[in-house]
C-alpha cells in the first residue's frame, strides 16, 4: 500500500486519496468543516490547511507576509510556506505532510477559526448545535483566544423557514456549502444554493420552491453548525443529556443503520441520526426514516386488552390461552410480521410448530414510495427475514382472507400492527379466538379478542434482514413502555400457560435459532401490500 | 444450708462470668460524628473492642464519576468538614499536578494563608471537643469563639462559613476582598492570645493532666505500620510533615517548627495541636507579608478557568469557553496522579484517574482519619472505659473524612 | 521521581514486573498479581526501599478491561521520603473471582483499607484476619464503586412507607402523634364516635361538619 507521512505517522492511502479521506480512514482527524466523506470537495472553509514539505531537490512555495514586530512596532517582511487543504491535495507516495507539528498550520487554523467566528452570533444558549458543534469543539482545541473585534457583527436573517422539515438561521452559517452539495449530490435536487458575497452571503432556496425533496433533514445533519435545524426536534432536548443506541431504521426494507437518540432519564426517543455503513446507506439517511422515531411514542398498545378493556397480564394471557385451546391444530392459524425482528417472529413460528398449526400467514406494513436512492418500496424492515425464517411456507394475507371465507380458521395468534391492504381489515372482524401481539393500534389490534402489548424495535434487541438479505442487529434503547414487553416474551408466558415447550430459553439461545434457520434471501417475490 | 464463708475456688460455687458488651453508639454526644465501638468491658477494663465506622458514608467517590471535575469541589469540602480550606487546597493541586499548570504567586500565598487558618479552625474544634469532654467547657466555649472569628474570614471570603467550594483548578473562586489582611492580622493575634489563656487554665489542672497523661499511649512503630500521619504521628515521636517533607506551595520559603510529642500519649496529641496553631500563626504572618495586593489569582488558562461574564454573554468565544468548562468539564489528560498535602489530620492524598474526558474515572480520597480510626482499637484496648473518651477526642477523628 | 526504585524491584523480580512508568513523576510498577505479597515483603525489608508506610490501598475499575480492576497501592518510606506506586490487575469482566493475596501482616494499615476495597469493588484479599464491610451495612447487596452498580440505586433497611404521595403528608399519620402543638386543625376535638373508647382517635375537620 503507498502511504505517506503524516505528523511523523505512517499513513497508508489508495491511489485517488486526498490526503484528508486517508488520514479519516486511519482514525486521524484533520480539522475541517466543508468537508464530508460522502460529499464532493469544496475546499471553501480552509480549516485543514496543512503544510506540504517540499519534494527533495525542490524549495518549499514561499509566500511574502508582512509580520507585526511588537519590539519595532512595525510590520516587517517575511516568508511564510504556502499551506495546502488537506482535502483537495492527492496523496502521493512519500509525501510529508505536517499538521500539528507545523506551527504555520497552527497558526492558520487559530485564525481561520478566529475569522469565522467574527460574526458569529452568541446563540450558544439556544442554539440546538450546542454540545455537537464543530465551532465549539474546535474553538477549544485550537483558537483559545478572545475576540479581538469590537465592532457591530453584520446581522443576517434569522429563523428563515426554508420547508416543512427545516429552518434557516443565516447569522450561524459559516458558508460551508455542505446542505447545498447535499441536496444536489444526495437527493439530486439542487434547489439551495448561495447568494450574494463576502460577509452578506447567505444560503437560499430557489425562487419559488421550497426544501422538501425526500432528504432535508440529511442538510440539517451535515451542518457543522447550528445553521439547519430540524423544526422537528428544535428545541426538545439537549444533545448531553441525550444517549445513543445503536440501531437499524424500521422504516423500509433498505435498514439504514441508524444511532437511536434518547434521554434515559425519562426514557424518551427523541430523534435518529444516520450511522456510517458502506454496504447500506453510506452516511445518510431519508426524512421518512429519520422521523420515523415518532412512531415508537405514538398510538402505542401499552396494556393488555380483552375485548378492548384494559386488563392486567395475567388476565388477559389466560384468556388468550383458552381461546387458543377452544380450536383444533389444523384450525389455528400464526401470522408473521415483516414489522418485528426475527427473534419476535422465530418464537412465534416456535409457538405454532409446538401448537402443530399448520397455516402461516405474514402481512406488514402498506407499499409506499420508493426511490433509487435509499428508499425502498416495500415499508417493511423484515420482509426476507420473515420468509427466510419461516422456509418459504408462509403465504401472504390474501390467502389468509381466503382461508377466513372458508372458515378454515378457528384461531389466529397474530404478531404485528398493520396490514398490507388496509381494505382487508373488515376480513378481521369475523375471526373467532383472535390473539394479537400488537405495538401499535391498528387493524390487527382493533379486531382482536385478547391483546397483549409487546415492545417497539426500541424497546428490545433485534435482527432485521433488510432487501438485499443482509443481517443487521438493532441494540435496544429504553426501556419497554408502559406494561409492554418483548413479543418473544409473551411467547414464552403463553407457551408455559399452554403447557408447551419452546426450543428455547434465554435471549442468547433465540438469537442463535433465529440466526441458523434462515438463507440469505434475495429480494423476496412477494411483499406485504403488493399482493 | 451451706455456709456462705467457704473457700470459693470449688467450681461448683463459682459464679458464670462473661464480659459486658457495651454498645457505644453511633449516637453518641463523645463520638465525634458517628462511631460505633462495641466494646467487651471486664469491670472498667476494655477487654476488646470492635470500632465500626461508616454512619457517614455518602459515596462521594462514586458521586464524583457522575459530573465534572469542578463539580467534585463540593464533595471535598465535606469531607474533613472543620478545615474544609485544606481538602478544596489538596484537591485544586492534584488536578493541577495532572495539567502541569502552576498557579501564580498570589494564589499560593493566599491558599497558604487560608489553608492556615482552617488548620486553626481544625485544631481549635477538636481541643476544644477534648477538654469539654473532659468537663472544662469554659475553654470549649473561648475556643469556638476563636474557630467563629475565623470563620468571619472565611464568610467574608468566600461566602460560606464552613463548605465554602472556594477552590478552582487554576486559582480561586474570587481574589482576596480590601481588608482581607488586616482582618487576618486581628484574628490570629486574637486567637493566639486564646491559645495562651486556654494552656495557662488547662495545663495547670491536676485533673485534666491525670486524665490525659500516660492515657491513649500507642508506640511509634505501631503508629507508622497504621499508616498515621499528621499530628498523631508527630506525637509518637516522629517528624513527619508533608509541608516540610515535600514542600509545596511556598511552604519552602517560610520558617516554621513541625512540634512534636514524646511519649505519644493523648496529652501529647493535644498538646502537638495547640503548638501547632501557634506555627500556623506564624506562617499565616510571613505569608501576609509576601503576598502580593494586586495581580491575578488564576491562571490564565482558557481549558481550565471561567472567563468573565462580561465576555459570557457579549462574545462569543467567551460562550464557548464557559460552556465547553462547564458542560462539558474542564478536560485532564489520560492517566493518573497521587498527590498530597498536609490535612487537619494528615497526609491527605488525592488518586486521581481520568480517561481524558471532562468526567472523572475514579477520585480516590485518602482519608488521613480513617487509618487513625482504625488504629482506635489498639489504643483503647486495655484502658478503662472512661479513658476512651478523651484518647478518641484526642485522635479527631472526623466523620466526613473518615467515611466519605 | 527517580526511577530507582523501579529498577530496584525490576533486577529483584524481573518477571514479576508486567509494566512501570514515571507519569507526572510517580513512580509506578505494575505486578503480576500472584507476586503481589512478595514484593512488596521485599520493598518493606530492603534497605534501599525501606517502605515503612503503606500509604493507601484502593482499586479502580475499569470495566472495559480484562482484567477488570486494578488493586492500587501506594507505598512511602519515612526515612528515605520517596514513594512508589504498586499496582495489580485482577478480576474478570463479569467482576468474578477477584483475588488477591492480604498485606496485613506487613502494615497493619492494610487492614481497614483492604476491607474498604472489598465492601466497595468486592476484591477479595486471601488471607485477611476480618475480611467484612466497612462503610456499608453488613446485610448491604452489590459492591457500589463498581460501575456497573447504579449511582441512584438504595437498599433501605426499612422500607419506604407505601405513600402515593408521600411529600404531601406530614411526618405523622392523622391520628398519630401529640395532640398539643398541632395546629393542624382549627377544632382539634378527639371524639369517640367509633364508640371505642378512642383507640383510634378521630380528628373532626371543619370541612366534616
């Protein structure tokens, strides 16, 4: 591997590298702000100027200066190196770049982040950024001076609305162009851009548009600074209380990988941010997706229910078990859900081979629309991992209808929320002995006798298997709401109330079932709603 | 009916003896804070004893992974709570040791001079303590009196009377206010005329000497194998001072005697700790002399010192700064440190490890009290029950520190 | 300071010694921890060491480690005045089986200091004449400086009274406590309208008439 010096460090760099993208890759950290591995290069913000040592044989690209002699008190001439940004500059082999070890570089980056700083306004405060702002980190790090300027700052718009999803605050930019190189790059749509010049530039949306392509928030997570703010979660919380769950988007079947934000103090979700996966989603992730958070407080199911009243646990997994044994083997019905992981769907499957029935059904959530980008159609984040597990047997919810015409079905222990055709809810309503293990309200939990709350992808470990059959693991954030548990959970109470064994009985142990049982399956033929 | 002037030595008259077990409780107007000694009592003579401590226990150590380093300021000064100066002092210097920062000159005379007077205040209470419990509440009372005016000094300072959380990594809380020396001046020449009244009614009472005398003795060696320091180590015979073993601060640059006792008993503990007020005085005075009256008290350190409100609410880079301190905690790098200095009770040593965040990894506090504490046992056993009162007085034990 | 004390025990117990460093200037030695009595016995009796006084004896978790926690003893001479700091690292990642042996017999401050790392961390010292809780109460569950214990965890002796809203009541129940010096009530008659003989004493309230 070519590799080149950095700091006196070994780096090793692909051919085609900027001397920035191999340093990031090594885990080393030259400053910048226009930057961004999943962006085109700017190099408009010059906060990761390093100096390049001259090839040997070569002098060094001196520049005249004027110096400020403080014994004279009178500037007098010198030389300085010419300093390259980082992000621009090609790696070459035997290339010795110097970052903090060049006092120049030190020098440059003080005061580029001086001048940056010079309008800023003193929103720290109430400006949302604050804890993640890349002004406050590097201001610390390598400024640490006062102000110097005692003038008025330049004023500029503040709290612009550009679309439903984002605000604008022009006093904060720093002009990195990040959101506009989003929106054109990303979400190929390049309605933002920049106007006017020197300290009156602002971003701005095209005339007669507003921001609402699919990915606005992605420019509100790229901003390092307080700029782009999301009018979801402005002002909800601030970052330091916040803690960060490792997870996987629910919202369609790509499973972006994603990091849960939430306040463990009075365990709430408040937003997603995207996490790094090359084989997924890169660094991004699309508006459905990232408010898609809403949906684990919202309309939940947080009690048992028989018959719609609210009961106690033990009252309702006993009625529940009688209902399951009023109907033979061959009557009783499972249906999966491609909304639960595969650890809530294996023990279901569990449930109905230890119950001997014999019909599998699976539904999900509606279609909705996808693009090329990241979305996918089908807003299901398990539709290869249902089918992978339950062998191919499981067939969707139009035979389950069918099968309800024929009143071959004498009991139906449903896992899941939604339905894919929300017309065959009125199927629902005819089945007899119906137990759902539901999250959310919705057709599945209306129509059914007992209702057992189970826990959001939040609220529990999960393996999701996204449209390329890729397994992905989503850690669990709070703590189940309410009296919810994990579906697998349920399982476990009814199966032990339905004198059943289960192959299972520590978490571990179903993780390693609902791992060995499935192929990796390709995009599966038949999603939930496109029946 | 057997005649009772029989010779007792047959068995079968003997009467079933077992020892008394009396519970000195954690309530207790003589356990100074809360101590618990169950003691096997043979008559007056304690057989042997089993001192339990940890009534105090607040689990500041573990308090202290919760916030910043700032934030463990109010923690120490509620551990050896009657000279609460010296623990903020011990502290502020082993977060300083672990930056490589040196205060300016100005501060260090003026925590010399502050941690002085609380070693006072220190000595006073716990003299004070041991002749009111020995019945002599008039000098009990003249002491407090003094402990009072000091703690007028420090109210004027810093605001509180007692856990003033006065001080900062990098400096002080405030620089010393107008009238601050000539405040000090009156005290301590004040206090040192009650330190003179207190040993010409005390050292002349028969009673008092006899009670304290040859009572509480405890051999040099067993002392330093316990890990004592401090003026119970100094009455034992042994010289050990941490400010002028291994002087910091300016303590290199003032005269003062390190008093120290002979035959190690209480006597000599009480006695160490009224000379020892008197070599404070001393210090306090040289070191009024050298400091400076104008100048900076803190270090001008952006990672470490708050800037002035001023520029909090005018500039921005004076935002960042109190947010990124105070938010986020002032950082200390990766690694650790021990560092001590000479407490109320002793070598009072700070452990600091941090992992380079604002947050600490572990504060380990040692207590110069609680191995005092533990050598209690070996002190009382064999002495009557009544000589327990003043050989524990005499040790100052604090709870705060002992338990944290 | 000077590193020579560390090169003290390195030619003395060169296998013994896993890591040393001077940090800010303390010296310090990390040990395998089955050597751990060993050479501190050596530093206590060496005439070049002369370690009279065992300073301070602690442990620090660090959960992300295996080991998991580190016994950390701090070691003084009074005749030399030069300190060393002796570490060992002991325990497995789920906090199982942390050992290691007792200096009691060397200083007797081990003693107290030993039984606080063992009631806070729960580091288990062979060979300790006492080896029981120190600052928590003996029936107390969990090792509280462990940082997998959490902060604002309690294990009350006596339990809480079952009150839903216990800031709002006072101290006593209503029919509890003195009846002078409660101006609770504006009438405050006890009457026995139960008819038995006041064994529960019954406040009338203006808002009862």
């Amino acid at each position: 591997m070519p590799s080149f010096k950095l700091d006196d460090k070994d780096i090793a760099f692909e051919p085609g590298d900027t001397i920035i993208r191999a340093a990031h890759r090594a885990g080393v950290d030259v400053p910048h702000y226009c930057w961004h591995p999943g962006l085109s290069v700017a190099a408009n913000c010059r906060m990761c100027l390093v100096e390049l040592m001259p090839p040997p044989g070569r002098p060094a690209m001196m520049l005249d200066v004027l110096a400020w002699d403080d014994l004279h008190q009178t500037y007098v001439p010198q030389k300085k190196p010419k300093l390259q940004p980082a992000c621009q500059q090609a790696a070459a082999e035997g290339m010795v770049v110097k970052s903090q070890t060049s006092e120049h570089a030190v020098r440059a980056r003080s005061a580029v982040q001086e001048l940056l700083l010079l309008n800023h306004p003193v929103d720290c405060p109430i400006c949302d950024q604050a804890g993640e702002c890349r002004l406050q980190d590097y201001w610390l790090e390598h400024q640490a001076s006062k102000k110097r300027m005692h003038d008025e700052p330049v004023h500029k718009p503040k709290g612009v609305v550009f679309g439903p999803t984002i605000v604008y605050d022009a006093e904060r930019c720093i002009m990195c162009t990040r959101c506009v190189r989003v929106s054109a790059e990303l979400a190929k749509d390049p309605v933002l851009s920049m106007r006017e010049r020197g300290n009156l530039n602002e971003i701005t949306v095209a005339p007669g548009r507003q921001l609402d392509h699919d990915y606005t928030l992605m420019t509100e997570y790229v901003c390092p600074v307080g700029a782009l703010t999301s009018s979801d979660f402005r002002f909800k919380a601030r970052v330091w209380f916040l803690r960060s769950a490792r997870s996987t988007c629910v919202g369609c079947a790509t499973g972006c990988s994603s990091f849960t934000d939430f306040d463990p103090r009075n365990q709430k979700v408040y937003r997603y941010r995207p996490r790094e996966n090359a084989a997924v989603n890169k660094y991004w992730m699309c508006d459905e997706g990232m408010l898609d958070y809403q949906r684990i407080h919202h309309n939940r199911v947080l009690e048992a229910r028989i018959k719609g009243e609210g009961v106690s646990d033990l009252a309702a997994l006993e009625k529940a078990a009688e209902l399951v044994k009023q109907a033979s083997p061959q009557k009783t019905a499972i249906l999966l859900s491609a909304e639960h992981s595969n650890e809530d769907n294996t023990a279901l499957l569990d449930l109905g081979k230890a119950l001997g029935a014999l019909q599998v059904y699976y539904t999900g959530r509606p279609q909705g629309q996808g693009d090329d980008i990241l979305m996918s159609a089908d807003k299901n984040p398990n539709t290869a991992g249902v089918l992978a597990l339950s062998g191919g047997r499981a067939k969707p919810f139009a035979d389950l209808v069918a099968a309800l015409k024929e009143g071959k079905v004498g009991a139906l222990i449903a896992l899941g929320s939604a339905i894919g055709n929300p017309n065959d809810a009125a199927a629902l309503k005819e089945v007899r002995n119906f137990v759902a293990l539901s999250t959310h309200d919705g057709a599945i939990a209306d129509h059914a006798a007992v209702v057992l709350p189970a826990s959001s992808w939040a609220e529990a470990d999960g393996t999701f298997v996204n449209r390329t059959g890729l397994r992905q693991e989503s850690d669990r954030a709070i703590n189940p709401q309410g009296a919810s548990r994990p579906a697998f959970r349920w399982v476990q109470e009814l199966a032990k109330l339905l004198s059943l064994t289960l192959p299972w009985k520590k978490v571990s142990e179903l993780r390693a079932l609902s791992q060995g049982t499935e192929t990796a399956a390709a995009t599966p033929s038949v999603a939930p709603g496109a029946e | 009916m057997e005649p009772l002037d029989q010779d007792l030595d047959a068995s079968e008259l003997e009467l079933p003896t077992e020892p008394m077990l009396l519970n000195v409780g954690p309530a207790h107007p003589a356990m100074h804070g809360t101590v618990r000694i169950v003691m096997e009592l043979s008559g007056e003579i304690i057989e042997r004893c089993d001192v339990q401590v940890g009534y105090l226990h607040r689990g500041f150590e573990k308090m202290c992974e919760r916030g910043t380093w700032s934030q463990v300021f109010p923690y120490v000064d509620r551990c050896n709570y009657v000279s609460p100066m010296l623990n903020n002092v011990g502290f502020a210097l082993a977060c300083e040791k672990m930056l490589g920062i040196t205060v300016p000159d100005r501060c260090q005379w003026y925590r010399m001079i502050l941690g002085e007077l609380a070693r006072m205040s220190d000595h006073l209470t716990c003299d004070g303590a041991m002749a009111m419990e020995l019945g002599a509440f008039t000098p009990f009372l003249w002491m407090i009196k003094g402990r009072e005016m000091i703690w007028e000094i420090m109210e004027e300072e810093t605001g509180a009377r007692l856990t003033h959380s006065f001080g900062r990594v990098g400096g002080m809380a405030a620089p010393p206010t107008d009238g601050f020396k000539e405040h000090v001046r009156a005290v301590v020449k004040h206090i040192l005329g009650i330190v003179d009244e207190v040993e010409r009614l005390l050292l002349g009472n028969r009673i008092f000497l006899d009670r304290l005398e040859n009572v509480g003795v405890i051999s040099a060696e067993d002392a330093i194998s316990l890990g004592w320091t401090g003026p119970c180590l100094r009455a034992t015979g042994v010289p050990y001072d941490v400010r002028k073993a291994h002087p910091y601060l300016k303590y290199g640059e003032v005269d003062f005697d390190v008093p120290v006792g002979s035959t190690s008993d209480s006597f000599d503990r009480f006695m160490v700790r009224l000379a020892e007020m008197r070599q404070s005085a001393r210090i306090i005075e040289q070191s009024l002399e050298r400091m400076a009256d104008k100048g900076p008290v803190n270090v001008d350190d952006p990672r470490v010192i708050l800037p002035p409100k001023e520029e909090v609410y005018n500039t921005i880079e004076g935002t960042i700064q109190h947010f990124k301190i105070v938010m986020e905690g002032l950082k200390l790098p990766a690694g650790e440190v021990y560092s001590y200095t000479e407490g109320g009770n002793g070598e009072l040593g700070f452990y600091l490890v941090s992992d380079g965040s604002g947050t600490p990894h572990r504060v380990r506090i040692r207590p110069p009290c609680f191995l005092i504490t533990a050598g209690l046992e070996r002190v009382i056993t064999g002495q009557m029950m009544a000589d327990v009162v003043p050989s524990f007085g005499s040790l100052n034990m604090i709870g705060g520190e002992c338990d944290r | 300071m000077s590193k020579a004390l560390i090169e003290l025990v390195k030619k003395n117990f060169p296998d013994a010694v896993l890591e040393s460093h001077s940090q800010l200037g303390d010296d310090t030695v990390v040990l395998a921890p089955g050597r751990w009595k060993e050479v501190c016995r050596f530093l206590k009796d060496n005439q070049q060491s002369d370690m009279s006084m065992l300073t301070d004896l602690t442990g620090v978790d660090y959960p992300d480690r295996d080991p998991r926690f580190e016994v950390v003893a701090h070691l003084y001479s009074l005749s030399r005045g030069h300190r060393l700091r002796v570490k060992a690292r002991v325990g497995d990642r789920e906090g199982e089986t942390v050992e290691i042996d007792t200096l009691t017999e060397l200083w007797a401050s081990a003693n107290w200091m030993e039984r606080e790392c063992f009631d806070m961390l729960g580091v288990k010292f062979l060979g300790h004449p006492d080896l029981r809780r120190i600052l928590t109460y003996p029936e107390f569950e969990g090792h509280p400086l462990r940082k997998d214990y959490p902060a604002e965890k309690i294990q009350p002796l006596v339990q809480y009274r079952d009150e839903p809203n216990i800031d709002k009541v006072a101290p006593f129940g209503v029919d509890e406590g003195m009846s002078f010096g409660r101006q609770t009530h504006k009438v405050g008659i006890y009457t026995d309208a139960d008819g038995d003989g006041g064994a529960r004493r019954k406040i009338i309230s203006p808002a009862d008439n």
